[in-house]
C-alpha cells in the first residue's frame, strides 16, 4: 500500500449529509470493504454529519449490505406510497430512525463508538457546530443520531435535544467534518473538491463553499440537492448507490490502491498497455500526502456497466432486494396509474383528516416535554436579543478602537492641557534664524 496508509490510525474517513441520497455512502463502503478494508479497518476516526452519520455507525458495527440498503431505503419505500411524498403529514422520519437505531445499535455501541466516531451536530438557535466524539450510554448515541439527521420544519418544528440542549442537523454548519485535514478522506454525492464524489460533466470552474464544503455549481448539483430532500424513486436512490461504488473504485485505482485497473476494463475491455513501472505507481508523479496519482484512470458512470452484479455480486444482491416492492393486490392497485389518480382526486377529502389525525398525535407525544418546551421558547427570544446586542456593541468599539494607519492622515495633535493659560498660538512652522 502507499506510504501514508502504512501506519494504522494515521488517517480519517468523512462522510457528508446527504438527504436521500445516503445510499451513495453505502456504495462507497462496500467497495472499500471488498477492495480496500484496510482503509475502513484502519481509520482513526470516522466522522459524519446527518445520513453521513448513520453510515458511519454502520461502518463502525459493520453491519452488512443487506441491513444498510434495506434501512435507508425504508424511508424511500414509506415517501413513495404517500401521494405527496414528503410533504405528506404521515411522513415523519425521526419516528421511523429512532426504532431502527433501537434494532441496530449493540447494548456497548458507546463503547465502540467513543473515541472512534465523530457527529457533526448543530446548537439551536445559536448555530454553532458541535462535534461529539465521547458516549456515556447508548441511548446518548441514538440521541446524537437523531439530532444529526433532524432537518429543521423538514421533520418538525422543536428540535430534539442531546444531553439536555437542542440540536438539530449538522449539515447545516458542518456539512462535512475534518474536510480540510490532509489526512481525511472525504466522500459526498455532491460534486465539488471531495477526495471520493461523482465527477462533473459541467465546464464550471466556480465553486460554492459552505457548511465547510465545497460545491461546484452545475445543473448536476442542483439536481442532486433537490433530490436529496424531495422524494427521489427507488431505482435513483440505488443508481446512486452504484455510482458510489465506482467513485470509491476510481479513487483506489488513481491512487494505486488496487491490484487492477478494473475501471480500463469496464470502459475498453481490455487492460491498458503495461508502462515501464507498475500499475498504480502513477503516470504523472503528482503527489498527495505521499501518494502518487495516476490521473489516466477513466470516469466511469453507472450507465457504463450493464451489468453491475458482474462488479459487486453482493452490493447488487442487496439493491435488489431492498427496492423489492409490495406485490399484493391491493399494492399493486394503489400504484397503478388509476388508484393513482384517484387517490389524487379524492386527497381534498381525505388529507384535512390525515392532518388532523397526525398532529394531534405527535401533540399527544410531545405532552410530557411540552412544560420544559415552552418555558425555553420563551426565554430564546431573551437570549436572541442579547446575543445581537453583544455582537453589535463588540463591532462598533471595534471600529471606534481602530488604530489610524493610513499614511494619508496627518497625525493627532498632542493632547491640550486645559490647566495651562491659553496663550498666543506658535507659529506653525517657525523659520531657523539666518
């Protein structure tokens, strides 16, 4: 392996919210598992922030592909029999996290995930950024999960709270942890300045960056984000997952870190010209962190590989299981373009009961909080008010305590002693005597 991998623990792996699109991180975890495990065995730390997070846990109790792709793609199951998909009042994705993190996470997960799992997390209503890498229970993880993934007015209104404080999504302060440390390897589904991401097709050279990531601004992304938080289908989210796959394989073999250029394949048929060195010992010298990159290694998409069973037999297995849809009689009513339709027709009928039937349900589950709720709402809009005004005044006495340091402005006249009988004033610039 290359040199900066040699040493156990000298590095961090880094996975980005997603939305919808987590499955992506699945896809990146499954080829470093098959091609790469020293990479995932031997990371220092694994951070995430929102879907990035629960993929972390999973790389940390390494929970096989079948559970992964069926969990995240729950979610995608119960938006897509909603008629209007996530914005119907039925879909509530902190009640379906929080009894699949129950099933998932070992009685010692603190144990495990102390000191080897960081979650990006985001104080409300302050907006800093808080990564928590210490667990004293388990229920503190499902917690800190939770409040990772918790999109404000997305999933709610009152965020839920992590020893005792309020947070809500990291991703909207720390999109992506520890990305400008040489030594972490960072995965997102959004194009941008990422070590593992789907390559641009856009010529753009412009970049956003927030959130502490970068984000190339193209029609690709844009879509992407859409995605991400609108309801995506079964069959975008597993494309997603299998472009994953052939990111993480992209970056194993620009860096050398295969035995084969699997990718030459896919694209050629057949194995590049052998060079005077070996493969992976890279073609243009370019040096990262001790790595030498071959940049000759092709982009290859989803739509490249046929089929992809031929690639990762078990990543396929478990997308194809997981997209598996309801084939009863009833289901396959509801999804016919009729039931369709009528459920669309009928929705005006139907969706005023839904509400009132989901709202007052999660009142009724929010009754032994609401005490404590209400009595901290009243006293944010005390605390908003002089946080403003601290900021302000610190502002201003700064800029009325600035230094003059212009070589334009004449300088201050020394200070006039006002004990001192006002005399008749010098002359400005008095001559030398002849």
């Amino acid at each position: 392996m290359a040199c900066c991998f040699q040493e156990e623990g000298s590095w961090n792996l880094s996975f980005s919210g997603a939305g919808f699109l987590g499955l992506y991180h699945v896809g990146v975890t499954q080829c470093l598992r098959e091609r790469a495990p020293l990479l995932l065995q031997g990371a220092g730390r694994i951070y995430g922030s929102s879907s990035g997070a629960l993929n972390a846990i999973c790389v940390l109790l390494g929970k096989p592909i079948d559970f992964c792709c069926s969990s995240l793609l729950g979610l995608v199951h119960k938006a897509e029999q909603l008629s209007l998909g996530t914005f119907h009042p039925a879909f509530t994705p902190v009640e379906y996290l929080e009894p699949m993190l129950q099933l998932l996470l070992p009685p010692d997960a603190h144990i495990l995930a102390s000191q080897r799992l960081g979650i990006s997390l985001t104080r409300w209503p302050g907006g800093d950024n808080f990564i928590v890498t210490e667990f004293a229970s388990r229920d503190e993880v499902i917690q800190a999960l939770i409040c990772s993934t918790y999109f404000p007015f997305y999933c709610g209104i009152i965020p839920p709270k992590f020893r005792g404080q309020y947070y809500f999504d990291g991703a909207l302060s720390n999109n992506l942890p520890f990305s400008e440390d040489p030594h972490t390897i960072t995965v997102s589904p959004f194009t941008g300045t990422v070590d593992i991401c789907p390559q641009s097709t856009s010529a753009s050279f412009h970049e956003l960056y927030t959130f502490n990531a970068s984000f190339q601004i193209s029609t690709m992304n844009l879509f992407q984000g859409f995605s991400s938080l609108l309801w995506p289908t079964l069959e975008m989210v597993a494309d997603n997952c299998r472009q994953g796959y052939l990111d993480a394989l992209k970056f194993l073999e620009r860096r050398g870190l295969t035995k084969e250029p699997v990718l030459w394949t896919l694209v050629s048929k057949e194995p590049p010209a052998p060079a005077d060195e070996t493969w992976g010992a890279g073609h243009d010298r370019g040096q990262k962190a001790g790595l030498s990159l071959n940049w000759a290694v092709p982009n290859v998409t989803v739509k490249d590989v046929p089929n992809f069973e031929m690639l990762s037999p078990e990543l396929e297995t478990g997308l194809k299981r997981a997209c598996m849809r309801d084939s009863s009689l009833w289901a396959r009513c509801c999804q016919s373009s009729l039931g369709r339709v009528l459920e669309y027709l009928l929705l005006p009928c139907t969706l005023p009961f839904q509400y009132t039937y989901f709202q007052t349900r999660r009142l009724v589950l929010w009754l032994p909080d609401m005490p404590a709720d209400l009595w901290r709402m009243k006293e944010l809009p005390k605390g908003f008010t002089l946080r403003v005004y601290s900021r302000m005044k610190d502002q201003l006495l700064g800029l009325v305590s600035l230094p003059v340091t212009s070589h334009h402005q004449p300088e201050a006249a020394p200070p006039v002693d006002l004990a001192k009988k006002p005399g008749p004033a010098p002359p400005i610039r008095p001559l030398p005597e002849a």
